[in-house]
C-alpha cells in the first residue's frame, strides 16, 4: 500500500493561554507534534504533508530539515476541511492512500493506525475514518449509522440533537483517503454558524455520491485524546508517563514507585537497572545494565555505563559516565565531562567539562573544571581548579598516581606530574614535576603567650572605660 499523510496542525491554540503554538508544547522530552510525526514514521510513507497556520516558521523550525516532510500553510483559520484542500495541492501525481491525523494527539499508536489502514484496504473503501467509544463524548463529533451498522455521517456535537448528544461512539480525526476518488473536499459546504468547513462533512458527502465508505470503531478513548486545554495537557501527560514506564516495567527495569519517575521518549534503559522515587531521565540518555538510581536525580542528555551508582540529590547533564563509576550523593556532573570507570566523585563535588580517569576518587567538596585528570588520582576535599581569569578559561592537568592534599588551590593553567604530591592548604601556581612535593604555603609562626597578652590588653580597656565614667 502507498501512504502519504496529513498532518493536521494548523489551530491557534488559543485555550493554551500559551505563546507557544499548541502542537509544540512539550510532553516527555517532545513537542506534541513530534510525537505524531514518529508515530506516522513507522507507516513509511512517500511523503507527510504538515499544515500549520501563523506559526509555520516556528513549526518548520521545530522539525527541522526531514526529507520527507513538506510544509503547507493555511492562513486564514477556515477549518480542517479547509486545512485538507490546501495541503491536496502538495499530493499532486501521488496515487494512493492518504493518511489524515490532527496535530494535537500525541498518543496516537501506530498499531493501531496498521489496523485501521488494513481493514480500509481489505474493504476497498475510497473512504474511511477511524471511530473509538467515549465514555463521555463532550465536544466529539458523534458517529450516525443506520440500520444496518453503516456510517451515514458525523455530527459535531454543536450540530447534534439531544437524541445524537447521546451517542458515545466518536471520530478519532483519522481518516483514510483514496486520491482517485472524486474531489469531495470542494464539495463540502461552508458550516454558517461556525464560519468553517468541516472534514466531518467528507462522510456525508461520500455518502450521498455513492462512494464506498467506512467507519471502524477500533481506538481507545486515552489514545485519541485531543490537547485543546492546559487541563488536557495534564491528563496526556500523565497517560503518557503511564504508557513509558509501563514499557520498562516489562522490559526489567525495576521501579521502586512507578508514580513518582518521569521519563523522556527518547531515553533508553537496559536490563536489570534499579530506579528509586523522583528520578527524571531527560533527553537522549541511555542509562546501562545493572544500574542503581537512587531518589531525587536528574540525569540529561548523558551516557550512564553498566553498573554505574547514582547517589541522591545528583545532576548529570551532557555527559559520559563509564562502567562502575559511582556518583552523588548532592553532586553536579556539568556538560562536556567524562567520568571514568569505577571513578568516585562523592557529595557536592562538581565536575565541568572534564575527564576524570578511572579508578580516581574526589570524594568531597571539590570543583574540577577544564580538568584533565588521569588514572588512580586522589583529589583530597575543599580541591579547587582555578580555571579562570576573569577572561578566559584555563585547562588544568593532573597525570596519573597524582594525590592532592585537601583544600588546595590549583591555578590554571598548571600540570601536575606523574606520581607527585601536592601538599594540604596549597595553591599551587606552577607546574608539579612527577614524583616531586608541591608545596605553596605560608610558613607556621607560632608566637608564645599570645592568647594572655590579648586577654590583658581587653581586661585593661575594660578598666579605663569603667574609671573613666567615674570621673
């Protein structure tokens, strides 16, 4: 079968309350759109056609340059019937099916539009729509069949009388249209009360020319769930938080409460991870084998290796962390960094765009940053890089078998060689040679008696005071 697909996201919105077109509010890591879009990938079509409004740069933006995505704009807001006569123009020469969905249903699955493309075929239809029950069909536009069970048209709900309000079988918005069936998108006439023209219309239009038709009641309500409102926002993103870890779950990921973790789309875990309350894996993270995230983390955009511990209250953005490696707890991994295998980096320490070798530990109260930092190194706690100068940022190397004593300053640019020493309470300002102590302190003075003498010179200012208020 021959696709190409409409996708219908030209509606202001404007029930958002929100500058940002409807269809790129974001949900789980991906604009509302974009979930569509993959959804319709997985059909393989020739061509998708979007169809926005005034926000069509902003849109085109958003997706950037897909080979097969083509753009169509409907300026003035006329309908989605409309909306689909503008985007026909872009299907000129193609001959067969064209796929129709709305913008605003991220949850759409495509098993489900296979079905539904499948029984339009195995029917032969010119036209088909995609129909689910609703449990309350509110603003839906209600499905009429005859005596036999045969679509005769659908009702929007401001059209519909008291007797079809009652009906809970409901349009999807999907439809399946042949391209050599008669142009029945001129057909449809304008609706006076709302000033647009329907696609709904397209059924009773077929229906009166004769034209095979179809309608198949195969969708769950959550599925085709609409976003006209930040209330419906809230119930997509929840049932597609729901959807994602319900995947994980049966892929072996074990979730200490499965109600309190979000997870972007695009994240990948792999077997055997374990995931305590309030995680958030964001972005294009792939989390690996045998994992142990505890609560209260945020891991973005990162690679996290097999057997890797994350410990509470940390944050990885943008980075690489290798096999084994524990992080956390109250740490900060910044963009740009790679943590080695079974690396230590304990609480608040901060790395930022850095390499930290493996079988290194910086344990506590330490800031890395343009570090490159080698094998078996022991940062002791309160280290700091000093990598800049109030102008530009300054690399500082630290070799292997390197120990740096606790609350050191190291000012880059600086190298410390293989195997030396860089004593406590040091700033060091020049290059360690390896094996060598780096010492950069002030010498211990100790002045005897110091402590009487001052407690002498306060008690006899105290006195003069107290004789001078006498005289």
């Amino acid at each position: 079968m021959k696709i190409m697909c409409v996708v219908l996201a030209a509606g202001l919105g404007k029930r958002m309350n929100s500058s940002l077109p409807k269809v790129l509010h974001t949900l789980h890591g991906t604009p509302m759109l974009h979930h569509v879009l993959n959804t319709l990938y997985e059909l393989k079509p020739l061509r998708i056609v979007v169809v926005a409004g005034k926000h069509l740069k902003e849109i085109k933006e958003s997706i950037g340059d897909v080979s097969v995505i083509s753009f169509v704009q409907q300026k003035v807001p006329m309908g989605t019937g409309d909306a689909l006569l503008k985007a026909w123009t872009a299907l000129k020469g193609f001959q067969g099916t064209v796929v129709v969905v709305n913008g605003d249903t991220p949850l759409i699955m495509s098993k489900t539009l296979k079905q539904f493309l499948t029984l339009h075929s195995k029917e032969k239809n010119s036209v088909s729509m995609l129909s689910f029950i609703a449990e309350d069909p509110g603003s839906y536009g209600r499905v009429i069949r005859d005596g036999a069970g045969d679509i005769i048209s659908i009702v929007e709900d401001r059209d519909a009388t008291e007797r079809q309000k009652k009906i809970k079988e409901v349009n999807s918005g999907v439809y399946a249209i042949e391209t050599d069936t008669p142009h029945l998108l001129e057909e449809i006439k304008l609706n006076e009360s709302k000033g647009e023209y329907y696609l709904t219309d397209i059924i009773g239009v077929a229906k009166d020319k004769g034209i095979k038709i179809g309608a198949y009641c195969i969708g769950s309500e959550d599925e085709f769930m609409g976003v006209n409102t930040k209330k419906d926002f809230g119930k997509v993103r929840q049932l597609m938080r729901d959807r994602i870890i319900k995947k994980w779950v049966n892929r072996g990921i074990c979730f200490i409460d499965t109600n309190s973790v979000y997870i972007s789309t695009d994240v990948k875990i792999d077997k055997g991870t374990i995931i305590y309350p309030n995680v958030h894996l964001e972005g294009n993270t792939r989390i690996g084998r045998g994992c142990t995230i505890y609560p209260n983390v945020r891991v973005q955009d990162s690679i996290i290796g097999d057997g890797v511990i994350i410990k509470d209250s940390t944050l990885i953005e943008g980075s690489l962390v290798k096999r084994k490696a524990s992080v956390g707890p109250f740490a900060h991994i910044r963009p740009g960094s790679e943590i080695g295998e079974e690396v230590k980096i304990g609480n608040f320490v901060e790395v930022k765009k850095s390499v930290i070798g493996s079988h290194t530990k910086a344990s506590h109260l330490t800031y890395l940053g343009d570090s490159k930092v080698g094998k078996n190194v022991n940062i002791g706690a309160g280290t700091i890089t000093c990598n800049y100068d109030g102008y530009k940022k300054h690399v500082t190397i630290v070799e292997d078998d390197v120990f740096i004593g606790s609350d050191s300053q190291l000012i880059a640019p600086v190298k410390i060689g293989k195997g030396a020493y860089v004593g406590a309470g040091s700033t060091i300002t020049n290059d360690v040679p390896s094996l060598a102590l780096g010492l950069g302190r002030a010498r211990q003075v100790n002045i005897e008696d110091w402590v009487l003498r001052k407690k002498l010179k306060i008690k006899n200012k105290k006195l003069k005071i107290k004789y001078k208020g006498k005289s």
